[in-house]
C-alpha cells in the first residue's frame, strides 16, 4: 500500500526527466552510502579502514571480521543498489535509463561516501545489485564469469573491473533498441571509479604486496609470503602500516 502511495505521489515527474533524473541520482546515491561493513567494524570497535586491506567492503569484513560477518555484507551491499533501481523504476518506470542511472548512482555512493570523507567501499557488490536489477540473466552470467576470473587470477581486483568493463558494453549492445548506447555510456561512469579504486591494488600486484584470494583457505602460507607476525591464525595478522594500504612486514 505503501508503496503504491509512493509511486502516484511521483508519478507527475515522469513527465518531467530532470527531475526524475535528479531525484533518482539523490536517492542511489544515499542508499549507496549505507556502508554496512563501515558500521560493523565500528561496533567491534576499529575502523575498517584502518585494519586489513583498508577497504570498507565485503572482502575486508571476511579478512577482519569473519566469513558469516562478511557474506552478510555482501548480500547487503547487492540488495541495496537493487533496491534502489527497482523503487526508482517503480516511479519513473517509463524512463528507460532510470535504471542505469539509479544503479550508477548507488556505486558512486558506496565508493564516495559523503560521511566517511568520500573513502568506502570498492563498489563490486553493488555493481552486482545493478546487474541483478537491470538484467538478471546478465548478473548470473557475470557472476559465473568473476569467479572464474578471480580463481584463476588469484586475486579479488580483477573481477570487479573486469565485469565493471564488459557489462555495460554487453547492456547497451542487448538493449540497443531502447537506447542501449546511452545507458552504457552512463554505466561506464561507474567503471571509471571502480578502476580508480582499484588502482591501488594494481599497484601492490605489481609490487608483489597484494594479498591473493587463496588467503582464504591458504592463510598461513600468504602470511609466511609476507614475513608477518603473528601467522598462527588466531588474529588478523595484516595491519596497515600507512593508511596506503599495505602490509606490515615483521622487523627483520
């Protein structure tokens, strides 16, 4: 009821894209800033960006708080973009690029922060929930295709920019007729700040101090790489050294 409430109060601005438009930027990007992993660590008493790969994201809830901690985050962090586009859709559903705007919107916000001093998250999540909420068929398909990237990379980075290059060229290619070219073209903005934020971990690759995605199941041998203390994995043994995020090494 509610939400049929909601929807005839907004109905008038279809007529009006702009402020459909500046509506559904505010509202992704609002929704996109609830960082869930951000409020976590704060009830356990740190800084997420302070601890294990300084990432306010799923990943680094697994690494510094626990797998069920950081599952949950990343299902929140999906639902949150999708719920976004699915309520703007709901209102200004005639608007066939609402939805890329929205879900662009959403990631810029999970990123950007306006809160946390424009420092969040790295945006893989929700850029799933945007998939899921543009094209399901394409987020299952994705999916399939960033695991397999990250298993066979080794490491987490290259699946979210990997997908975030190629899903909005595959959209505006099957949505050609409704005006694909334009949505892809919106959707590359959010590209753009997924690689910025990972051009730090790019970097560390390089470097040879970028965590591998075996760290999960291979602790002990990603600890005995890096020469840190306290490898027994009782406790997170990574802390930042510099907020630049890389790993403290053991004094030699």
């Amino acid at each position: 009821m509610s939400s049929v409430i909601a929807a005839s109060a907004f109905t008038g601005f279809s007529d009006n894209p702009a402020i459909a438009v500046i509506i559904s930027i505010a509202v992704g990007y609002l929704i996109g800033c609830i960082s869930l992993s951000y409020f976590i660590a704060k009830l356990k008493g740190f800084d997420i960006r302070k601890h294990g790969s300084g990432n306010a994201g799923a990943s680094n809830v697994i690494l510094t708080v626990g797998k069920k901690a950081g599952a949950f985050v990343a299902v929140f962090d999906i639902f949150k973009a999708y719920f976004a586009i699915r309520l703007m859709q709901g209102m200004f559903g005639d608007i066939f690029l609402i939805g890329a705007i929205t879900g662009v919107a959403a990631i810029i916000g999970h990123i950007f922060p306006f809160y946390m001093g424009f420092k969040g998250g790295k945006g893989f999540a929700s850029l799933g929930g945007t998939i899921l909420a543009l094209d399901y068929r394409m987020f299952f398909v994705f999916l399939i295709f960033a695991i397999f990237v990250v298993f066979i990379s080794n490491y987490v980075c290259f699946g979210p920019t990997s997908v975030s290059a190629l899903f909005p060229i595959a959209y505006g290619y099957f949505y050609r007729d409704l005006g694909g070219i334009y949505a892809a073209l919106i959707l590359l903005i959010a590209t753009v700040a997924i690689f910025y934020r990972h051009l730090e971990n790019f970097k560390r690759i390089k470097e040879g101090n970028e965590l591998k995605f075996s760290f999960l199941w291979n602790r002990k041998a990603e600890a005995d790489r890096f020469g840190v203390e306290n490898d027994d994995g009782s406790t997170y043994p990574f802390e930042l050294e510099q907020p630049d995020g890389y790993i403290k090494h053991k004094e030699q």
